[in-house]
C-alpha cells in the first residue's frame, strides 16, 4: 500500500458526512488495548560507509577492493510481532471523540533479500509513536430501530513516530560479511482506525474493543550500523524506505461522566377523577420538533374552541417514542410542546393561560420496549381544562 492510497483512504474517512447520533462517549475518557502487528516487507534505500576506509562510496560498488555485491534494492522481511496503545480523549456527546494516543509495536527482523548471495537475519526494530486521532462512533439504533449492542467507530491519526533498532544485523552464510546496528530515527506517522465497542452495562462507562489499525510511518528514516568482512570493518548508514503495520487489538475502554441508567417510572398513583376537559393530540414525524399541515390545522382547531368554553387553564404536554438517549429524548419533547405553545398564541391563545411540559419518553401512549420508534408517542397533548 503507498503512502498516497493509504492518505486518500484518511482523506475519505475524515471528510465522509456521517449520520447524527447518540453516542456512548461524552466527555473524558481513556482506553487501552493491546494485540498482534504485522509488519510489510520494507526496502532498504541504500547503505553507505560514513566512516572509516572508503568513505562516501555506496556499498554494491564496492570497498577495498572487494566488490560486496550489496545494492540499493535490499528488502527486509520481519516476523510478527506485538503491538500496545493507551489514549486519552474527550467525547462531544455528538458521535465526535478527539485523543492523544502513545503507540508501541515491535517486530522481529527474519530476513534480508535482494543480495546476490544468501544471508541469515535478526533483532528486532521497535516504533514508538505519538499521534492525535479524530474518531467517529456510529450508533446503529439509528438504522435499525433497535437497542445498540455494538458501537462501530472509524478515525484517523497523524503524529510522529520514533524507530529502534534492537541488535538488526545480517550475514552472509556463504560469504564473509557481518552487518550491525543499534540506533533510533524518527519520522511523520500517520494511521487509519476501524473498531467496534461493546458496551458493559454492569458498570456504566466501560467498553470492550476490538480494532484494526493501519500505521504508516514515511521513508528517509536513518539508522547508523557498521559492516565487516572479516578483514576490513567501516561504519555504513542504511535509509529505510516506508513502514506500513497492520495491528488487529483488543481493548477496554471507560468514561468517566456515564451515569446508570435513570429507575423506571413509578407506577402512576390513583388520583381523583379530573374536572371535565377537551384535549388535543397533535404527531410528529422521528427526531423532529417542527409542524406539519396536519398540526397546525388541530392546533388552530384547539385554539378557536379554547375562545367558547371557560377555561382556567391550557396545558402542553409533550412526548417521545423510546428511541434515542432518554435525555435527548426530555430535550426533544420540550422542545415540541414549546412549538406547539408558539403556535397556540400565534392563534390568538395568551402565553400566560399555557403551561409547558416535556415528559420524554415516559408516559408513552403505546408501551414499547426500549429503542422502539413508534409513531403514536411522538406527540404533544393540549388540555383546556
């Protein structure tokens, strides 16, 4: 994968028109998660003395004499590996989370290809890096009507990340040569996140993850080593050329402003028969506060009655379907009372006769399950008592 596929796919997510939804992160949290890395097949730009016998000569044209054989098209193969992240981050309440992220990941190195004459390979490189990433949850309650059981969430990262060489050395099994380096170089990282979260309602504000990662860090990374034939030894310096690591992790993550679950309703008290009033229901289509045709003809019907009868009060009461957040929902139901309110005095009702209620999801005029959208308990009520 090149670095311009892998930034036009970052491009893609970040600029993707993602659906509103609810989202179980709001606020600040923090996660951890840990797994397998693999790491692509990397080449080798070149390897050149930069000290000692033969100073400035690229390798491949040979030194002392005696041509190596080694060219600019080394490849080095590695052997999977671990991977570990922790992050910091705050979630907008509105599917937007933002984070700092610490990453390592190590791999040992299993092979060097390119030379002309066999060679065994070992150590391991290990990438630290830092990055910032802009993540987005989607909540499929959304698409499917239903509870969500799972949070899907994509992002994207960018930062810098720090490579070391632990030990990398090669030689030739046929041919004298031993080559060495220990040394750290860093570069521009950037990454693609694809995950989903579990959600542990046994202890409100912690999640299960599982994820995929891509992790590039660009070429121009160099790492001072040395080389020797067994009678001549100079001190070379290798160009990496780029990193590309696929992580696969599992992970916990928590919230720390997830409140439980508000206590059912109390079953309703008997109280006394009501004094005799006319009452109203005006419907709302999903997720919406404003009018339709239809309402504004029963609020304007309500409102030319409410002048022929004596009445001591008016009373708007509005409701949600249980879909949705019951917070969002007592905010959503407000606000429809409040429209119909408006439309009440547009009509010729004075403001000071009507009282306004939201009661959220509670109250429903049709019982359902939670996460149900049922369009009976989208409603707002005027009473005229």
């Amino acid at each position: 994968m090149q670095f311009r596929g892998a930034l036009l796919v970052a491009t893609v997510l970040a600029a993707a028109p993602f659906a509103a939804s609810a989202q179980p992160v709001t606020g600040l949290y923090v996660g951890a998660g840990a797994g397998v890395n693999f790491r692509q097949n990397q080449d080798v730009k070149g390897l050149e003395v930069v000290n000692g016998p033969g100073t400035g000569i690229i390798l491949g044209s040979g030194f002392g004499g005696v041509p190596l054989g080694v060219n600019t098209g080394l490849t080095k193969e590695y052997d999977p590996g671990y991977v570990g992240v922790m992050s910091l981050g705050w979630g907008f309440g509105n599917g937007l989370r933002v984070e700092l992220e610490g990453n390592v990941r190590n791999n040992g190195v299993s092979k060097l290809t390119g030379t002309p004459f066999p060679t065994n390979s070992g150590g391991s490189e290990t990438t630290y890096g830092v990055m910032v990433n802009a993540l987005y949850d989607f909540d499929v309650s959304n698409w499917t009507g239903g509870k969500s059981y799972v949070f899907p969430y994509l992002g994207v990262g960018a930062g810098y990340a720090w490579t070391t060489y632990n030990s990398v050395h090669s030689y030739g099994t046929n041919f004298p040569f031993f080559y060495k380096s220990n040394d750290t170089d860093g570069n521009f990282a950037y990454q693609v996140i694809a995950g989903l979260a579990y959600p542990i309602d046994a202890v409100p504000g912690l999640s299960l993850t599982a994820e995929y990662r891509f992790f590039g860090v660009l070429d121009g990374d160099k790492f001072n080593g040395a080389i020797d034939t067994g009678f001549n030894r100079s001190f070379v310096q290798t160009k990496a050329g780029d990193q590309f690591n696929h992580s696969i992790l599992l992970g916990v993550r928590y919230a720390f402003n997830t409140a439980a679950p508000p206590p059912p309703a109390p079953a309703p008290v008997a109280a006394p028969a009501p004094a005799p009033a006319r009452s109203y229901l005006v419907f709302f289509d999903w997720d919406r506060a404003d009018l339709t045709s239809r309402a504004r003809q029963i609020i304007r019907e309500a409102a030319e009655n409410s002048t022929r009868v004596q009445y001591t009060r008016i009373e708007v009461n509005g409701y949600t379907d249980t879909s949705g957040s019951p917070a969002y929902n007592q905010r959503l139901s407000v606000r429809r009372a409040q429209a119909v309110a408006a439309e009440l005095v547009r009509n010729g009702v004075p403001r000071n006769a009507i009282s306004i209620q939201g009661f959220g999801q509670t109250h429903l005029l049709v019982p359902t399950a939670d996460g149900v959208r049922e369009p009976q308990n989208r409603r707002v009520e005027i009473i005229i008592r």
